[in-house]
C-alpha cells in the first residue's frame, strides 16, 4: 500500500528531528577545540603567578648562593691580606696592604648587605607561595576537571552522532525518491536546517505568516504536499494537532 501524506509527513518529520540532533551535536563538536583552548589558556593564567614565584625563588636562591661564596672569598683575601701586612718591610708597603684590606672589607659589606636584601626578596617569594599556591592548586584542578569533562562529553556526543546518521540513513530510505531530493534541497537552502514545517490555523510554522485560504483547504485534504508560497518549506497540517489544542 502506497503512503499516505500523512505517513510521509511523519517520515519527513522523524528524519528532520534526526538531522536537527545531528546538526546540533556536530556544532557542538565543532565548538569543543575552542572550549579546550579556552580553558588551556585559563589553567595556563592560573598556573603563571605560582610558577612565576617559583622560578624567582630558585633564581634569588641560586643568586645569595652565589654572594655567600663571593663574600667567603673575599674573606679569605681579606685574610691573606693580613697575613701579607705582617710581612711588609716599608711603610710605602704597609699603607697599601691596609689599603687593600680597606677596600676588601667595604666589597665586603657591600655584598652583606645585597645578601640582606636577597633574603628579603627570597622571603616575600616564599610568602606569596604560601598565600596563593594553595589556591592556585585548587584552581588549576578545577579547570583540569572541566577540561576532562569537555572531553567526556565530546566522545559522548560523537557516539550519538554516529547513532543519529546511521538512524537518519535508516528513516531517508523510507521517504520516496523525489520528496527526498525537495525536502533536502529546500533544507540546504535555509539556516537553520529546517524543511517540513506545520500549519496551525493557516500559519506557516516556518515563517509566521499566514497562507492563502485556499491552499489553507487543500492542506486540510492532505492530497498533496505544499509549499509554503513565502518561504518554500513543505508544510502540512496536522488535525490530531488542532483538535488537541481546542477546549474540551
């Protein structure tokens, strides 16, 4: 037995859901790169100060390292210095060897004191660390949770994708060759994918805009299918639709 409109428009309209949901989760698949980066570049923002603070730490570190070994050498100059002083036979020689010890003793407290303020940077460092790597850690965990979850929910939806263009695949074979090549050529040209449109109370459900009486009655037949006259989509009515929608 040939179908009906009535079963063909039901057809047409289980495959429209069909492309619809399919349609909806390849853009959302199409959106899952830009949500990654997007959170990348945030873990990335919240892990920067931390790791900032971290390198800065070991930087100043390794720097009052390198002061403690200047100062104990040139302690040890100093030192020889001294040694040197008791040693000299003229007072020419004497007055240079103090002056050399001088000038030790002042490179000395030079880097005494940059070795101070090398242990005030290192401890602000060690201080931020304290206040803020703690929160860090929690941030960056949440956004590594949201990233995982990005991922799971894009494997799910490529599995219903898959699901969806098989069931697709199954309902355009049931739809007569010619009503399949109009529907989907009026769905290629429209926006928003949508083809097969209802009409209630002579409305296109597509446009909004009223059809012609006329037309409006033939629909009601269910003869033929029809074009909506302003916007081309196939349209149909549905009586079980109206009825349910009058007052009991």
């Amino acid at each position: 037995m040939a179908a009906t409109i009535s079963d063909q428009t039901r057809t047409l309209s289980r495959l429209q859901q069909l492309e619809l949901e399919a349609r909806r989760l390849a853009a959302m698949l199409g959106r899952v790169q830009e949500r990654t980066d997007a959170l990348h570049a945030r873990l990335r923002q919240s892990e920067e100060p931390i790791g900032d603070a971290q390198r800065r730490q070991q930087e100043l570190q390794k720097k009052f390292r390198a002061q403690e070994a200047d100062l104990k050498a040139n302690q040890e100059r100093i030192a020889k210095s001294h040694e040197k002083l008791r040693s000299v036979k003229t007072n020419k020689e004497y007055q240079s060897g103090l002056k050399e010890i001088d000038d030790l003793t002042l490179i000395g407290s030079k880097l005494e004191d940059e070795m101070i303020a090398c242990l005030d940077e290192i401890e602000a460092a060690q201080s931020f660390l304290k206040e803020n790597q703690a929160q860090g850690e929690r941030h960056a965990a949440e956004i590594r949770i949201e990233m995982d979850q990005v991922r799971e929910e894009a494997q799910a939806a490529h599995a219903r994708l898959a699901t969806v263009r098989a069931q697709a695949e199954e309902v355009a074979a049931q739809v007569p060759p010619d009503l399949l090549a109009l529907y989907r050529r009026i769905r290629d040209r429209k926006s928003d994918g949508v083809a097969l449109v209802e009409v209630r109370a002579a409305v296109c459900g597509g446009c909004h805009v009223n059809i012609p009486p006329q037309m409006y009655n033939e629909l009601q037949r269910r003869n033929h299918l029809k074009n909506c006259p302003n916007c081309d989509r196939i349209i149909y009515w549905d009586d079980d639709e109206e009825r349910s929608e009058e007052p009991g």
